[in-house]
C-alpha cells in the first residue's frame, strides 16, 4: 500500500483513469519511498482533455470576467486554508525544504489574488481614428485552449503563474504537470474544482513528455503551448508547434550570476550568494551558478562564503532544522557529480562539496554536498553550462567591465545581480546586464509574482509569465472599429 491514493487524470470535472491502464512510480527524494503512482496517459486522453476543454471554452468565454474572477478568489482561499497540506506534500515528492515549500504555495495564493483583480481589468485600449464619427479600439481576446506544460522545481507556482491568466482571460485549460511531483498537481486541480470552476476548464493530463506533451504540440485543439523546462525541450517545443502555428512562450534554462563589485557590503553579499545558490538545492532556473567578483575582494569575500557553505544543514526538508534537501533523483545527482569531475579535470579549485552524501540515511535519498569552486576561467564548461545544482562557480575579474562582460558571456539571460554602492554603476548595470531580470544589492532568485518574470537569449522567445505581460500569452489583440456615421467612410483613399 502507498501513502497516496494514485494521481489519475481530471478531466472534464472527473477524476478517471488512463486509457493506457499504466501507471509511475512517486518518489520522495529525501529517502527513496514510492510515496504513490500516477496516470501514464497516452495521446487518447490527451484527447478527451483537449474535447472537454474545446467544449468547455465556447460557454466560458462568455461569462463576465469579473464573474471568472470569482472563482480565482475561491482559488486563493482555498490554497490559503490548505497552505501547510500542499506545502507538506510537495516537499515529500520535491524535496525543497519544508519554509520554501509555503513560501511557493504563497506564491500561488499571490498569483490567484493578483489574476482574480485582473477579472475587473484586462484593460484593452481605444483609440481615435482617423475618420470622422468612428470609434476604435482593441480589446482582448481569449485564444481558446492553452496547453500547459510544467516543471517540477516549482510545481504550483509555475502552474499558478500559468493557468490562472489563463483562465481569467476566458482559455481552457489542459495542463502536463512534470511526473515528478503529481500530488501537487492533483492538490491543485483539487482546490480548482472545489472552487467551483466549470467542469472542463482545467484538465489534467498526467504522463510522459515524449507521449503526452509530443502529443500536445501538434493537436489541433490546443491554440498555445506555455512551457517552462530545459532549453533543449523548449527548442524541440518551439519547432514542433512553430510547424503548427501554435503560439509558444517558453522559459528556460538560467547561468545566473551575482557579481560583487570591490565597494560591496560583503557580508550582505555572501548572504545573498547562500540564499540564491543554495536555495531549492540549486534547482530553480533563477539558481545562482556564479559569482564574478573583482579581484581585490575575492579573499575576502571566499573568507565569508565557503564556512558559511560548509555550515549549511542538509537533510530531509521536512525538518525544519534543514536548509538544504535532496535534489530531485538520481539521474540529477549523476549528472550534477559528472560536472564536478569535469570542473576538476577543466583545472577549476574545488574548495568545498564535491561529492553525494551517504552518510547515515542520507543514503537512502538524493543528497549533494554544497559545492564551491573558485579560480574558474570564463571559458570553462561549468561556468557555461546550466547544472541545476547546488554548485557556485567564483570568478575573478579586474573591473567593473570585465564583470559585466563576463556576465553577459554565456548563452542564457534569466536573472542577474549586483552588489555595489556606487549608484552610477547601479545604472550602468541595469542598463548593461543582457537579461530578462536585473537585481541590485539582492540575489539571483526571488521573483514577485505582479512582475514580467522571463529571460533573454536561449532562457526564453520574447514572452513572460507573470504580471500584465502574463496576458499577452493567453489572449489575442481583436481590432474594432464602430462606424457611427451611417454612411459609408473609406479609409485609405488619398484624394489630396
Ligand atoms: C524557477 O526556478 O523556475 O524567482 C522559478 C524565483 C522564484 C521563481 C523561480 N520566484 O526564484
């Protein structure tokens, strides 16, 4: 018998079974235990979600969306009251410590209230025309069906950062949360539907990337993919559905840096280094992976840093005591450890970490040590490539110009920081600094929900989650234009 009952798919208001009659295994990564199963879908019931939500979409679209936004509200409270239940079953099947794991339920409750006001906005724009006694203006429109496609370092928030505008501009939704953490996406569907969401307007389809979300990316019943995942899945998404003119939004992978200039408060400095690259076990896409420091405080700043990485308290993050939990599986784990061989052999200083944890039952889970390397040239391949790990990569630079160059020197652009109390270079920063998001004096993570949250370069394609700009995704610019002259005006004719 396993913990929890198995995660079947939601579809059209029903929790059923997969037509595949497969199943996989959950797997809490601070110790190994199959906690529960879920759906192993396959591309038919993709298709009954994708019918239920079609179906769905043509009655809600014309429901007022301040009447949508109500059941947003109900959204909200929900989540509010059941905080510590989600946040508790998401650190059993992620592993993030058990604070953050409230701390991402938070974010959806932010979102929700955040969507739930914009059911009295989604402000549309009018305009004058050109012509006398005509009106315009443009007005948005919902897509229809918006395939949603999530990770499972932030298995609610992204899901919230998505489905919630989705659904208050008049979508549907069919969403493929990761198959590492199916009882948070079941929690969710859960408080959506006892908020009194219509039935068919979120569906769940849980299941394989190469089955189900291949399958997504070229039905014809879905209008847009939003997706947030590797750079390499994210590429095969954006040319799979660019053959079928589907809209894309993708957000990526990160090689986020924190850069401590010589003027910095070092000790704030290295409180944000701990925070940011450690955090989630390295595992969000806004991770700190670097830290471009200028030379003349590079001692002192190492000095700080590597007790204070040594210090950090590993373990199952349900102990409150813990700072640090499992990474996701075994697979990251190797793959985490494969870079860390390579930094070695690529003549980087390996001065703490560096290896799986086994002592007592850490063995049973999927534990690295925090790792620092220092005396890491630009060029090299950890200081290129995303680990997704609890590993920091310090570099040394000799100016203000260097930092920025080197920052801005690898081919991802999510989020980039710097610490400095020079406010000229403050400015020079935020203008400079090539990606999506820009923090001063604060870390790399850390995101608030009422803002464009995206990246540049290969982190994403020019669209954002979160905010206003979250809109853009879900909903179609239409063009109105009301002739209120009663006779018949050309636009267009030049007859002077
Ligand atoms: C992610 O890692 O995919 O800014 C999202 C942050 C969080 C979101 C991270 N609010 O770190």
């Amino acid at each position: 018998m396993h913990r929890f009952e198995p995660c079947l798919n939601f579809i059209g208001g029903r929790w059923c079974e997969p037509k595949t009659g497969q199943y996989g295994d959950n797997v809490n990564p601070a110790n190994g235990e199959v906690l529960g199963v879920w759906a192993r879908s396959g591309a038919d019931d993709l298709d009954d979600a994708v019918r239920a939500a079609r179906e769905a979409q043509s009655a809600w679209r014309l429901v007022p969306a301040p009447e949508r936004a109500k059941v947003l509200r109900r959204v909200a409270d929900l989540l509010r009251d059941r905080k510590d239940e989600i946040a508790q079953t998401l650190t059993m099947e992620m592993g993030k410590v058990i604070e953050e794991a409230r701390g991402e339920v938070q974010e959806a409750i932010d979102m929700a209230d955040y969507m739930a006001g914009e059911g009295r906005r989604l402000f549309g724009q009018t305009t004058p025309s050109e012509l006398p006694d005509k009106f315009a203006m443009s007005v948005r429109a919902p897509v229809g069906v918006v395939g949603i496609i999530t990770p499972w370092n932030f298995p609610i928030a992204i899901a919230s950062w998505k489905s919630l505008p989705a659904i208050v501009a008049g979508n549907a939704v069919v969403w493929k949360p990761a198959e590492e953490t199916p009882l948070t996406a079941r929690a969710f569907a859960e408080v959506y539907q006892e908020a009194g969401l219509p039935a068919g307007l979120l569906n769940v389809v849980f299941g394989d990337g190469p089955v189900v979300g291949e399958a997504m990316l070229s039905h014809p019943g879905i209008d847009v993919i939003s997706f947030t995942g590797s750079t390499e899945t994210g590429r095969h998404i954006a040319s799979r559905a660019g053959a079928n003119l589907k809209r894309v939004s993708l957000e990526m992978g990160g090689k986020n840096a924190i850069t401590v200039l010589a003027d910095a408060d070092l000790d704030l400095a290295v409180d944000a280094i701990v925070w940011s690259a450690y955090g989630t076990s390295g595992q969000r896409c806004t991770a700190a992976s670097r830290v471009i420091v200028e030379r003349e405080v590079e001692e002192a700043l190492l000095a700080r840093l590597l007790p204070r990485v040594q210090a950090l308290r590993v373990g199952d993050g349900l102990d409150p005591a813990v700072q640090v939990g499992p990474v996701i599986h075994e697979e990251a784990l190797a793959k985490i450890d494969r870079y860390v061989r390579l930094g070695v052999d690529e003549g980087a200083r390996l001065m703490t970490g560096g290896r799986r944890l086994t002592e007592g039952t850490l063995a049973q889970g999927y534990y690295y040590a925090p790792t620092v390397f220092a005396g890491v040239r630009p060029d090299m391949r950890i200081a290129q490539e995303e680990i997704f790990g609890p590993v920091l990569c310090v570099m040394a630079v000799d100016s203000f110009e260097d930092a920025i160059h080197v920052n801005n020197g690898v081919k991802y652009g999510l989020s980039a920081s710097i610490f400095t109390r020079d406010v000229n270079r403050v400015f020079r920063a935020m203008r400079d600094l090539d990606t999506g998001i820009v923090y001063v004096n604060a870390g790399t993570t850390g995101a608030e929900i009422h803002l464009p949250f995206g990246g540049t370069k290969a982190t994403g394609n020019g669209h954002r989650d979160s905010g206003q700009a979250a809109l853009d995704v879900f909903t179609e610019w239409k063009t109105v234009y009301v002739d209120y002259s009663g006779r018949l005006q050309r636009a267009q004719i030049d007859n002077n």
